[in-house]
C-alpha cells in the first residue's frame, strides 16, 4: 500500500498527491508508480507539478483502457499490439492528432522507465514499439490566439482596479463597531491571534466568540474567516487580476510568472529594472531576464516589488522565496504556490461583466495573455519586425506571435493595400492641368527639355495617352512594338495622360459601359474590367469636374473613333 499511495514534492509548484491503491491492474500501478517517482526526482523528465499531475491523469486513462479492452494484467504480459490498439482507442473515441500524441507519450515514457529500470521485465516486440511515440503524424498545432484589445482593455483596466483595492486593504486589520467594546474586544482578540500565529482557524475559540458575537448583532459571518484574513494576507481570489497585470505588462509566459521570488528584481536603471525569472521549457537556457518599466504599482517593476512588501508578514509564518503567498480557506489555510482553479478566474471576469468580441461571457485563459502582449506590441510597432522580435529570432517571432488569428485581419488589410499601391504604381502617369504646367516650365532649357514637350504636344500619341517608350513597353522584348490593345495603356507606367487626351478616356469609358448590356458579366469583366475601374477610380478623379464636362461634350460631339479592337 506504501508503494501506491505517497507524495511527490515536485520541483516547481508544490506536492502531488498520488494515490493508486485502487487501480487495477494492480501490477500496473505498481509499475507505473515506480515510473513516476523516478521521472519526478532531481535530474527527472517531470519538474512542475501540473506535469507531474497530467502524466498521473494519463495512467489513468491508460489503465481503464487495459480493464475494459484487453487481457493484459502485467506488464510482461504487454505487447506491442496493444500499444497500437489503446492508439486507435484514442482516435475512435475522437481524440485530436496532438492530442492524442501527448496522452499516448506519457504512457511511452512511464513504460520506457520501466524498462530501464527492469531491462529483463517488457517483451522485447514492446521495446522496439517504444522507439517512436506514434506511426501517425502528430500534425500541425494550432497556434494559442491572443485576445483584441477590446477584451485586453477590460482585462487591464479590471485589474488595475483590484489591484488599488488589494493593496488598500492590507494591513488594515477588521474593524469592530464604534460604541460596542465587547464586539471590539473581542475583534482585536482575533486580529491579535492572527499577528502571533499568522491565521485563525474555525475551531479557535477567538473565532467562535466573535463568529457568534456578529451574528447575534445581525452581523454579516458568511465570509468572517476571509474578511478576517484579508486584511493580513493575499488570497486566492486575488492572483487573477495580479497575476493578468502582471503578464499583459511584461509577456512573461504564466507558468514564469507563478515562479517568481522575491530575489528576481535585478540591475535597476534609470526608471526601468530587469525582472530575472525561469523558463523551464527552454532546456539549457532556463534562467532569462527581461527588462521592464519600474515606478509605482502600474509598473511591472513596482507591483513586484509591493507584492513582495504584502507578503512579507505571511513569509513570517510560511517561510518561502515565492512572490506568491496568500491565504486559502480549508485545511491548509497559508499557500506558496498558485493552485487557483478556473472557478476562481470565472469569478473574476464575471464580477466585472467582462465580455469577448461577440459579446458573450469571457472565458479567461490565463496561457493567452503572453500572446495577447505581443499582438498589442505587433501593433504598436506596426509590425516593424526588428523592433517585435525582441527576445526571439525573427522567425521563431513571425511564426509563434504574428502568425495567429488575431492579427490575420491586420495581415490580409495590409495586403490588400500593397496590391493596391502596386497596382497604382503599376498604372499611367496622369497629369492634371497644373503638373503638366509644371513639368513643361521645369523641363525648359534642360537637353531632355524636347523629348518632354514632344510628349506633351501629341507628337508621341498613341490613342488614350502619349507613350513614352512605345518600343520599349513592359508587354514586349525591348526594341519590339507594343502588343497590347490600345487600353493597355491604362496599365502602363509608359503611358502619360493628359487634358488633351480627356475626350478619347471618355469616349472609351462610354463604350465599355454600352459593352457591358451585350457581353456575359464574366466575359465583360475579363475584357473591360480593370481599365473601367482604372478610368473610374484613378484617371477621372485627378482632374477637375470643369475640364471632365467639357471632354465629355467634345467627345460626344465629334464621335470619336474607336480603334477596331474594341469591338473584337
């Protein structure tokens, strides 16, 4: 029984309660037990304590798969097979590729120590199995999506509050009514028994005498040990608004930012410290700094250093170098480790109606806001990738912060406006009435000086523009003559449009719009489609409606021909 029931006391976030006196296979547990106690000890696979209680989980699943779908009661009795099946178990019961590679791992892992420890115990079919996790692909994770700053706003302005009322409140010790000594005697009573022993549990009879003392005055009990504690330490329901601060200002992941110590404040400068914290999963290079902005308690830098300055009467009586000490109501009253549930970070977000996109109830999740502080960097720094990838390489930035669904939006606009001004760029010169002054006056006496005003004149015409390289059009092999159809000068850099051609655009756009009753829409579109937008959008806007009106009347009082590819 000693060997399915114990503790592990892992080496980040507190201890694991293991208990597989009642699990069947019997001779599973025991092995599996033996696994997990190895893969946890210093120098093991397994550090944190949420790991350590997801690979617990994992057995567990595995095991109800061995008493419901298999024969195998040992582990010598395993075959390679079986790992196979319990595999395709996960896959029919609808388990995502990722997913299901993670569960299936830690079941590989537990029986590879195993059999390091006993080479003589697992059928050699199943030590050739446990030379790769799966046949499958595991495929392609979908990447954590940050939050908008719409939800980002609510979440920092919730918390900032909070945190005021957090910091305001410690140190302040429950107050008794003015006018009732008994109720006042007995209310420093228990603050008292709290400043010697740190808390003041329910049996105490300092806790009784004053529980039944308020509530024979019709005072409020229901939360007296909370209200009691509060005013001497943090408490659970206040790490979410800390710890959502705490990583929307500096994008520390959440699993560094519940490892913090009182220590981690480091070469302070000038408004600025470094915060030095551990990143477990960056095997090799886990000890990392980044520096922030220090000052007051909005500050990164300042709301460390004031939890550490809370916390200090609690670390009197729970010795720890966490940042993270607070009171919890049950058996064991003083934490030094973040165990909050998602119950609690529920109850904060809904005590501040805050809301998703769609306007529904937000869900918090705790992982996204180191995503949510880069989106918002992202764009800030208009996506100006040396100036984002602080900390990473520029890929490891683009793929892992960038390339997430928020920011997609943000992505296809700023395409969208590239192919515009490339398409811009990509069109005729237009020149309205006062550039063509312009250009006419800077060119006189310069030696091109000719060249421009023979383009300017008419002399280089071609049917909707002058051109000014008809043998060298970006359509053709330089030195050939332009193959395009004369309203291919709408998409060419060589064309030069001017008041003098005004009558001819307007007598084309006539005829595209008369061709679009005749011709299918898709036929229509091919054909005509980008030069009407062009003339539409981009020609006709650059010259004043006085000169359009007068084109417009010249182009309808001459009949102006048509080259005969307009009508092919």
């Amino acid at each position: 029984m000693l060997g399915l029931r114990f503790n592990i006391d892992a080496r980040y976030g507190g201890t694991v309660e293991v208990d597989l006196a009642d699990v069947h296979p019997r001779a599973f547990a025991i092995a599996f037990a033996g696994a997990l106690r190895r893969q946890s000890e210093l120098g093991g696979a397994l550090g944190a304590r949420s790991t350590i209680k997801q690979h617990l989980q994992a057995y567990h699943r595995f095991f109800a798969y061995l008493r419901g779908h298999s024969a195998v009661k040992t582990p010598a009795d395993l075959r390679a097979d079986d790992i196979d099946r319990y595999e395709a178990f996960l896959e029919a019961g609808g388990m995502k590729p990722i997913h299901r590679h993670t569960v299936l791992a830690k079941v590989i892992l537990a029986l590879r120590s195993i059999d390091a420890d006993k080479p003589s115990l697992i059928d050699e079919g199943v030590r050739r199995r446990l030379s790769y996790t799966s046949a499958q692909s595991a495929g392609r994770s979908r990447p954590r999506d940050a939050y908008s700053p719409f939800v980002a706003r609510q979440l920092r302005d919730a918390a900032r509050g909070d945190i005021a009322r957090i910091f305001r409140r410690i140190g302040k010790p429950l107050e008794s009514d003015n006018g009732d000594a008994n109720l006042r005697r007995v209310t420093d009573e228990a603050n008292a028994r709290i400043v010697v022993s740190g808390r003041l549990s329910s049996g105490e009879r300092a806790f009784k005498s004053l529980y039944f003392m308020r509530l024979r005055r019709g005072l409020p009990v229901s939360t007296l040990a909370e209200d009691l504690h509060a005013r001497f330490h943090l408490r659970a329901v206040d790490i979410p608004p800390l710890l959502t601060l705490l990583s929307l200002e500096t994008g520390l992941e959440i699993e560094c930012c519940k490892a913090l110590t009182i220590d981690c404040l480091q070469n302070p400068g000038h408004g600025t410290v470094e915060i030095a914290y551990l990143k477990r999963r960056a095997r090799g290079a886990e000890h990392k700094h980044i520096r922030v902005r220090d000052g007051g308690v909005g500050t990164p830098g300042g709301l460390i250093r004031k939890l550490i300055e809370v916390t200090a009467f609690t670390r009197q009586f729970l010795p720890s170098d966490s940042i993270w000490l607070y009171y919890y109501t049950g058996r064991k009253q003083l934490r030094a480790s973040i165990e909050h549930q998602q119950e609690i970070v529920d109850r904060w977000t809904g005590s501040h109606g805050i809301r998703d996109d769609d306007g529904e109830p937000l869900r918090l999740v705790l992982s996204r806001l180191r995503k949510t502080h880069k989106a918002l960097w992202y764009l800030k720094t208009e996506g100006h990738m040396a100036r984002f990838a602080l900390g990473h390489t520029p890929e490891i930035a683009a793929r892992h912060y960038a390339d997430i669904p928020s920011l997609r939006p943000l992505h296809e606009a700023t395409v969208a406006e590239a192919l515009s001004e490339a398409a811009v760029a990509a069109g005729p010169i237009i020149l309205a009435p006062g550039d063509e002054h312009s250009r006419r006056r800077g060119n006189a006496g310069r030696d091109e000086g000719a060249d421009v005003d023979a383009l300017l004149n008419g002399e280089q015409d071609v049917w909707l523009a002058a051109c000014s390289g008809f043998d060298r059009s970006p359509f053709a092999d330089p030195g050939s003559p332009c193959s395009q159809p004369f309203w291919g000068c709408l998409e060419c850099r060589n064309a030069v449009i001017t008041t003098r051609k005004l009558p001819a655009v307007i007598a084309f756009l006539r005829f595209v719009e008369e061709q679009r009753a005749g011709l299918p829409s898709a036929e229509w579109a091919t054909k005509f489609g980008r030069a009407h937008e062009r003339i539409a959008k981009q020609v006709l806007p650059a010259f004043p409606q006085s000169l359009i009106a007068e084109a417009e009347r010249e182009a309808e009082g001459q009949g102006l021909y048509l080259p005969p590819e307009a009508r092919q």
